[in-house]
C-alpha cells in the first residue's frame, strides 16, 4: 500500500509541476505530460464535459472524495475557484509572508485584512494588488469568515493545528453517527494521510520561537489549568532544519496565513497529489460553479466561469455529471445550494438548507505580559500548545496559545479560543446581490466571550496582568467578530442523510464542515477529513459501485 501511495503521489505531485510551468488550467495525468505507461487505466474522457462524478471544491472534503473516487477509478473532475500555488514570484516564493503582503495574500482585495487590525492602534493592514490571492475574508454583517482561495482550499491558510475532538462531544453532536468507527477508523485514517505530528521536546523546551508558549504554558498552570500539546500537520522533521538554520526558513520565517513556502503539509502535497496520481481525476483551477441543475434524466448540470489570476473573465463551460460532490467548504456549499433552492434550479431541498451554522466558538483575545516576562522577538507561526478548560461544566473552552511574530518584542500572549457554543445562525438568499447573505446576531457571541473572559481573568488575577485593548476593531479585548472555523449549513441527518446524500435528490451530496453543525470542540479540518472518509466510502460501496 505504501508503495503504491508513493507512486501515486509521484505522479500527482509531477503533474501539478508541470501543470505549474506551463500555467494550464486544467491538470491531470495526461495534461501534465507524463507517459501513460507509467500508470494503468488513464482518464480516458479527458476532453469530454460529462464525468461520472463531478466534486465541487478541493479542500479537505473534496481532496478526500477525489482520491477515493479516483481508486475506485471512477471517471472524476474536480473544480477549484483559486489557482494552483506552485509558481514562484518575482521574489523567488510562492507565498509571500504576514509582514510583508503583496498581491499574492488576498483574494481580489485592494488592502489586506488581517486578524489584527492594529498594533497599539496603529491599523497594519497594507494597500495591496487586486489578484486571486491566497487567502479571502468574506464579510457580513456581525461576522466574518476567513477561507483560502486554491488547490488545496483552508489547507492552505490555516495553521495546520490537527486536533481530534473529545470523544463525548463528538458523540454529543453526532448522535446517530457510529463514534467507534470514526475513533477506531476513520480518524486514524485521517491522521495518517495529513501526515499528524507533535511538535519534538528539544523545539518546545529549548527553542527561542517557542518562548511565547513556554511563557503562556506556565501562567496557565499557575492559574491551575492544564495544557496538552495539539497535534499539527506541520513537518517538524523540516522544523528542526529550521531550527538548525540548515534550510530556507517558513515557520520561523512569518509564514502562514498566506501559505507556508515549506514545512506545511497542504492538500495539494498530500491527498490532491494522491487523487490526480490515479489517472482517474481530472483538475480545473480557477474555474467557479454558479449555477447547479438537474436534467430530466438525472444528470447534473453545472455552469462554470472560468476567470484568469487577475479577476477577467477567459470562458463560460458547462459540465455534466451523474454523481455530483459538493466539497466548496461550508461558505461555498451552503452559497450554492441556498441560491440554487432560492431560484428554483433545485426546488426539492428541504428546509434545513442553510441552518445550523456556527463559527465553531471561536474568539480571539490577548493578554498584556510584564516586561520582565517577555514572549519573544521571533516566534514561530506553528501554534503547537492549548490550555484545555473543556470539562468545565459552566464555561468549557480550549485556547490555543498562537503566535504574534511580529519581529519585535510584544510581551503580549495570544490566544485562539474553541468554546462550546449553543448559537446558530443561518443562511438566506439576496436577490438583489445574487448571494447567499450569513444572518448572525451581534450578541450570539456573548456565550463565547464569558467563557473565554472566565479563563482568562483567573489568568490576569494570578498574573497581574490585563488585556490588551489595542489589537482588534473597536478597541475590543475580545474578537468576536470573525471566525476561521466555519461550520453547518447543510448539517448530517437533517439537510442530508447520514453519509451527506442531499435530501430531495439522488446522487448529490455534501461532503465538507457543512455538515457539521456550528460546533466540533476542536479545530474541525481533522474531523472533516474524517468523516468524509467515511461518507464517500459508503456512497461509492452503496451508490456508485452497484
């Protein structure tokens, strides 16, 4: 198995490379010119506009699905709106770094928008290019939601931080789902293709990038919580190069959210590579699904806008399918399918379309530290510790100690916060802007806040310290305003059955956090993977393959 996972991800990985140099925007195992004596059973459509099954999205939902579609060798096409980062800049990376933001960070915006809006109420966003940059922030009123934007979708964005949830909760939010299987299976499984580690003792204990957690690990246990160490899909055998000072630093560097130039264990390197490495998926880039249909046959029909790296529009397609995979995250799905029902070009979904999302608890807040307990002028963007207050009946949170390399000396701990929150907002269609439009309330975070202020003011009292106030929008010491953990929409067992088949239809399912409803207790993109393991297993056992 290994060695034909090796083969596999050979292949895939050679013609993402050669799709790169040449700049096509459609990629597989003949387009990237490679012999085809090298692989058994090639595509054998890869010209035509009917697949078998078509996935939707090439994030962690939808890189699952195409690889195992892909070993069921079943004729498949995935469809990604960003573009595939495998080609250098002027600057000699693909990605460029936090404090140094050019074109390439955000999608189609004229100023970045990070996190942080300001440093000692000094705005540090920066006036960039518009481009299809890497990472986009979608804004609504009381909430935003961070998503990345290219072949390997959140993968790419994200801090990689690979936390399997208690078990009781996943069983809490998951009823009717078989949580043996998922902890004895398919978690495993996920694990071990993201490539899951913990960080070594000799970088935690004696790094100077990891100063800031060391700091935050004994204040918390002053305080008397308990940490754990959170599993990453970081390469911390590339780290400990980085450490060594023997290779290009990424971590150590200010890499992250607008993707990690090495180190980071992304889609595209792993179960993307693994899928076009079949020669049964085909990949397009920068191609984006307006419009979803069903013929009277039952095939599905997409309509596909196909743009170039600076926002023009190259070409309109039309694409059909017999199996249709939804995996465009829970923004993107719930979009397509609120406005597909809204506009009568899928009039039999239900009426749990759209409901049950949730910004998975998340809240962002810092403390400001002594100045003889300083957190360190080089930190590293891998956040790898959490203080975990999960059991505690009243106010359960886990934060995750993150990373502020600022290049200076701060004295401020940064904390992303995970908390149990019963809000839910939803989804509706705005006819006047053609968009799926997010309702969320601006007192539903409240839940969350008090129960990250809960921890945090024990921490202060212990410490003698404060919050800082100077970080985020509208002086809040407390960011409830965005989210990087979206989640619902089209939720497991009400919107779909209980492997993602879309109620009212035959062959369309969902297979992204859009099932999971507002809530996982654990950076969710481990439990995605998981369960789309298991999702797109029993559909091609039960539908496909029959």
């Amino acid at each position: 198995m290994k060695s034909n996972y090796s083969r596999r991800r050979f292949l895939g990985l050679s013609a993402l490379g050669t799709a790169s140099i040449f700049g096509l925007s459609t990629i597989n195992l003949l387009t990237g010119c490679i012999d085809e004596e090298l692989f058994e059973n090639p595509n054998e459509n890869t010209n035509s506009d009917h697949f078998k099954a078509i996935v939707v999205g090439t994030g962690y939902g939808g890189a699952v699905s195409a690889l195992r579609l892909g070993e069921a060798k079943i004729n498949t096409l995935m469809i990604e709106m960003g573009q595939l980062w495998d080609t250098p800049g002027d600057d000699g990376k693909v990605f460029c770094k936090i404090n140094a933001p050019d074109k390439r960070a955000m999608w189609f915006k004229n100023k970045t928008e990070l996190p942080l809006s300001s440093f000692l109420w000094i705005n540090i966003n920066r006036n960039i290019e518009s481009y299809a940059g890497v990472l986009d922030r979608l804004n609504y009123n009381n909430m935003s939601v961070y998503v990345g934007r290219g072949v390997g979708g959140g993968s790419l964005v994200n801090g990689a931080i690979a936390m399997t949830p208690p078990r009781s909760y996943f069983e809490e939010v998951f009823p009717e789902v078989d949580a043996g299987a998922m902890y004895g299976t398919y978690y495993p499984r996920a694990n071990q293709m993201l490539g899951v580690d913990v960080i070594p003792s000799n970088l935690l204990e004696n790094s100077s990038y990891y100063r800031f957690t060391r700091v935050s690990r004994k204040q918390a246990h002053r305080s008397g919580f308990k940490t754990q160490l959170v599993p990453n899909a970081y390469d911390f055998n590339y780290m400990q190069q980085e450490e060594a000072g023997t290779v290009e630093k990424s971590a150590y560097d200010n890499e992250v959210i607008y993707g990690n130039n090495a180190g980071k264990k992304s889609l595209d390197k792993t179960y993307i590579a693994d899928a076009l490495g079949t020669g049964y998926v085909t990949l397009k880039v920068l191609h984006k699904v307006s419009r979803i249909t069903q013929k009277e046959n039952g095939v599905y029909e997409l309509l596909v806008v196909e743009i170039n790296a600076e926002g023009n529009v190259v070409g309109e397609h039309t694409f059909t399918c017999d199996h249709l995979v939804l995996a465009g995250g829970t923004m993107g799905t719930s979009s397509l399918l609120i406005k597909a029902k809204a506009k009568g070009e899928l009039p039999n979904l239900n009426n749990e379309i759209g409901k049950n999302w949730g910004p998975n608890g998340n809240i962002m807040t810092a403390r400001a530290n002594h100045v003889w307990n300083p957190t360190g002028k080089k930190q590293s963007t891998i956040a790898v510790m959490a203080i975990n207050d999960w059991d505690n009946p009243a106010h359960p949170v886990i934060a995750e100690v993150s990373p502020l390399p600022m290049g200076i000396e701060s004295w401020i701990s940064l904390y992303l916060a995970i908390t149990k929150s019963p809000e839910r907002g939803y989804f509706n269609y705005d006819p006047s802007k053609d968009e799926a439009i997010l309702n969320w309330g601006a007192n539903q975070s409240e839940p969350s806040v008090a129960a990250v202020k809960n921890m945090m003011d024990k921490i202060n009292r212990k410490e003698f310290t404060t919050y800082r106030y100077d970080l985020f929008e509208d002086k809040k010491a407390f960011a409830d305003y965005f989210t990087y953990h979206p989640l619902g929409g089209c939720v497991l067992g009400k919107a779909t059955d209980l492997y993602g088949r879309v109620e009212g239809y035959q062959n369309l399912y969902v297979n992204d956090g859009s099932l999971i409803p507002g809530s996982i207790g654990a950076n969710p993109f481990v439990t995605i993977t998981a369960l789309a393991e298991r999702n797109i297993e029993n559909i091609i056992k039960n539908d496909i393959l029959i």
